[in-house]
C-alpha cells in the first residue's frame, strides 16, 4: 500500500462528527414536534411553503411527483405505484412523447384514481403546496438543481444516482438538505438490503481483522455509439429545458435519451453511473468516520469503438483515505468472446484473507468459506417503502442511502474522473500504470490490462492508455492541493446556463 503518501495527511473527522451531530438534532427536533403538536391536538401537517416540508399523519396519502420518464422514471412510477397511498400527482418530462406515453401508462394502472397532471418543467410542481416529494429519474446534470430545489421548496428528495453530476454542486445539496431539514434518499439500492449491512458491520466490527483494500466492479458489457450529426431538436422535445444547467450549444440525436451518459457535460461515464451501486458499498464497507479521499488517480482509455463518446470503457481508479483504506475500482465495457461480467464488490484485508462473492477466502486458498452474515440495520421496505417511511415520519436518518453517504460516495467518482480527464496519453502497456509503490494497485492494474490485451485484443502498436496525475484533495475543505491543483479545481463545478446555475453553499 502506499502509506508513506497518505500518513503526510491530516486526520479527517470534521464533517464525519458535523454529519452525526446533524442527524440526531434533525430526528430529536422531529419527535419533540410531533410530541408537541399531538398532546395540543394540532395536525400533523406543515404547510408545504419554501424551506418547511410536510409531515404527514399515518393516514394522509403522499403526493409524489416523478422527473424523467424514460429509463429509470419507469421503475420509479412502478415503485410509488405499489406502495400504499401514495399518489402520483406529477409526472415531468420535457419530451411531450414521454408524458403522453406514461400518462396513459398511470391512467392504465390507476385506473384514473389519481389526478396526475402532464408537465414539462418541474418548477410548476415545486410550486404546488400539495406535492409531498419528487423523485428524480432525469439525465445527470439535472439530478442535483432538482434535488437542491426540491429542498428549498419543502419536498422530500428521492434522486437517482448520482446525486450530483460534479463535487461542488453535490457539497450544495448536502447543505440544502440541512438547512431545510427535508429527507432526500439517494437511489443506491443496495442500501436497503440487510444483508449488505450485515456483512459490513461484521467487517467494521474486526471479524475479518482490518480492511484494507474496499473494491467495485462495473463490469457489464456494452457497444459504441457511433457518430450523430448537429441537428435541429426534435419537435416532442423542450431542448432548453432539456439541457437545464448544462452548457451545450449544438443538438444531436445521441444526448436523447441515454447516451447522454457517455459525454462529460451530461454524464459521468459508468463509473458515476452502474459503478455508483458499487461505488457506493465500497465506501459503506470502510470505516464510518471517513468522508472524502486525500488522493485519487485514474489509468484507462476508450477502446475499438471509435466513436462520439468521451467517457471512458475502460478504467481502473484508486482513491486513497487518511487512515490508509484504499478503493479500488474497475471499469470494463468492451465485450469480446469470453467475456466476463462483474458488478459486485470485494474485500481485501490485512491478513491476506478476502471477501468475493458472499464467501471468506483465507490467505493464499482458493477455497472459500460460505458466510452467514446476520441482517444488518436497515429501514424496512425496500428503496421505495424505505423512502415513504421516512418522508411519512420527517425524518431524514431513517432514509437508505442519505444526502452524506451519497455525497460522498459520488465524490470518490468524481475525483477518479477528473484524473482521468486531466491525464495524458502513454503507450498501451504493462508500464503505464503509475502506483510507486503499491503493488497492489499494480497487481489489479494487471489484472485488467491482461484482459484488454488478451482478450479483447487491444494491440501495442498505436494504442495508449490515459495516465491521469495523482490528485491531492483536502477531504474537509473539499478541494484540491499541491500538484495539479489549479487545473483540478476547475473541475470540482461545472459551468452552468442563465437560468439552470447552482447556487453557491453559503446562498442555499
């Protein structure tokens, strides 16, 4: 491991003790109010106006309004569907298709029950005192202002992941959401299974001695996207609300209506997109009090496809926290015969033993030992009922995957691709990777560039990989130091359109 580099920096325990402190003041005063408001017979219900959501008695249904309709909006229509008394009050796409086609789909289901309303901006559902909650299911750039918004308007937040689409503006959200006291659940499943939870209490716990490498895979096989020509915006779709606070002049038919993930002013590549589960269970495993990594770097490239798309398909990330746990994370898309998909997360310790695949691997066996992992602590219900449950009861603790573990989650990402996107060219070879003297980062490294090389067959002569620098960063102050800094920085907040900007933390 690279000790030497990460001892230079100071401990973090800050915003670790700031964020406990917050979450037990924000679920005290809830009780104490709803104890208060009860013994003087008063209703459970604030007014929905800016910055003071509602909570809701046991019985009061809760009014939800869902952004983004292609893609995961579908799973989050499905989800507030089968839930109990819960209504779909808004559903907010700029496509007129997508709102036309999923508003039949509610109708279907409910049956018309419900008195859903089509839109196209979601402001016109902030400005509804009815609305509960948003759920936010749009491309990337948007997910933060929505959430941010959400907030200042009163509404409970269920955002997909990942929160933010850049570190500044995911540090805002997290103030948003402490200053107005909303709940806001990240959309990282597998905070919601006690089996996850189990497992890493155990390892928190010692069980297995010390962590010392926390490791995700995004492995999933996709294809290239060839190339689209500027066009003129199709007639069903708002581009100006499409496009929101990213700055992008020219249309073309690849941003609508996925792979706007794979361009860095709408996405961020699958590392901070299916990599953000395992992102996000990398970090739960690491010690509780950790917040952000004091360095990150990141070696890939884009291979065979030869197409529009400027996020990486290949990569292998390191972050570096400063009690010396290391994530590991690995990004792999190029199909080719005998591929070999991985999505899940692995443990790495330091008596040699590992943690794969829901079994314990002792030092240097290859046979591993099934475990029995007790259920962790959750809030029941699943994502969807999880999120009910705590927007029912005001409290933004009980929310699976809160506004600080998606925070800080995504910025692990968001370090790792801006190494990434501030690296230079060097040859595809075993020498490129620059670790010094962490030969476990080398040994993992390895690990993928055999498969690129042997497998999907990326040849020596005219390949490169990207070598981005070591990134320094101060976990408190969230921004970076020493080498590189000036050039990084600029990539902690993305430019914002009149209109779409994000505001700064201190004017939330």
């Amino acid at each position: 491991m690279s000790g030497k580099h990460v001892s230079q920096c100071r401990p973090l325990g800050k915003r670790s003790s700031e964020r406990n402190k917050l979450m037990t003041k924000m679920t005290t005063t809830r009780r104490s109010f709803l104890k208060s408001s009860l013994a003087t017979g008063a209703a459970a219900l604030v007014c929905g106006t800016k910055g003071q959501a509602r909570v809701l008695g046991a019985n009061d249904r809760l009014r939800i309004a869902v952004a983004g309709l292609n893609g995961r909006g579908g799973s989050h229509i499905g989800g507030w569907l089968g839930q109990k008394n819960v209504e779909i009050a808004y559903l907010i796409d700029p496509d007129e298709k997508a709102v036309a086609r999923k508003m039949d789909e509610v109708r279907r289901k409910t049956k018309g029950q419900f008195n859903t309303k089509g839109i196209a901006d979601i402001r016109e559902a902030l400005a509804d005192k009815s609305v509960d909650a948003i759920s936010i299911a749009t491309p990337n750039h948007w997910h933060s202002l929505m959430t941010i918004w959400g907030a200042q308007a009163g509404k409970h937040v269920y955002v997909e992941k990942p929160m933010s689409h850049d570190v500044h503006e995911g540090r805002v959200a997290v103030e948003a959401q402490r200053k107005y006291g909303v709940v806001i659940q990240h959309g990282t499943q597998q905070r919601s299974s006690a089996n996850v939870a189990g497992l890493h209490e155990m390892i928190n716990a010692g069980k297995f001695g010390k962590l010392m490498i926390s490791y995700g895979y995004c492995c999933k096989p996709r294809t290239g996207i060839g190339f689209k020509s500027p066009s003129a915006p199709p007639s069903n779709l708002d581009w100006n609300l499409w496009r929101g606070p990213a700055v992008i002049d020219t249309y073309h038919d690849n941003y609508v209506h996925y792979n706007w993930h794979w361009f860095w002013e709408t996405g961020n590549g699958d590392l901070n997109n299916q990599g953000t589960h395992q992102l996000d269970v990398a970090r739960w495993a690491m010690d509780p009090s950790l917040t952000n990594p004091v360095r990150a770097m990141a070696i890939g490239g884009r291979f065979q496809w030869g197409d529009q798309g400027e996020t990486p398909n290949t990569m292998f990330g390191i972050a570096e926290y400063p009690n010396g746990q290391t994530l590991f994370f690995n990004v792999r898309n190029v199909n080719y015969n005998g591929y070999q998909r991985q999505v899940e997360n692995e443990y790495y310790f330091e008596d040699g033993g590992r943690i794969s695949r829901g079994q314990y691997y002792a030092k240097g066996s290859d046979k591993g030992e099934k475990l029995s992992v007790p259920a962790g602590k959750v809030t029941p219900g699943g994502n969807w009922g999880s999120f009910i449950a705590a927007c029912r009861a005001g409290d933004p603790s009980m929310a699976n995957g809160n506004v600080y573990d998606a925070h800080y989650g995504c910025v692990a990402g968001h370090l790792m691709n801006n190494s990434y996107r501030l690296g230079k060219s060097v040859p595809f070879n075993a020498k490129s990777g620059r670790f010094g003297d962490n030969k476990d980062a080398y040994e993992h490294f390895m690990r993928l560039h055999s498969v690129m090389s042997d497998g999907v067959k990326v040849p020596e002569d005219g390949s490169n990989y990207v070598v981005g620098p070591w990134l320094t960063f101060d976990p408190d102050k969230e921004i970076h130091t020493g080498a590189h800094a000036a050039v990084a920085n600029a990539l902690l907040k993305d430019y914002n359109r009149p209109g779409f900007r994000v505001p700064r933390a201190s004017k939330v």
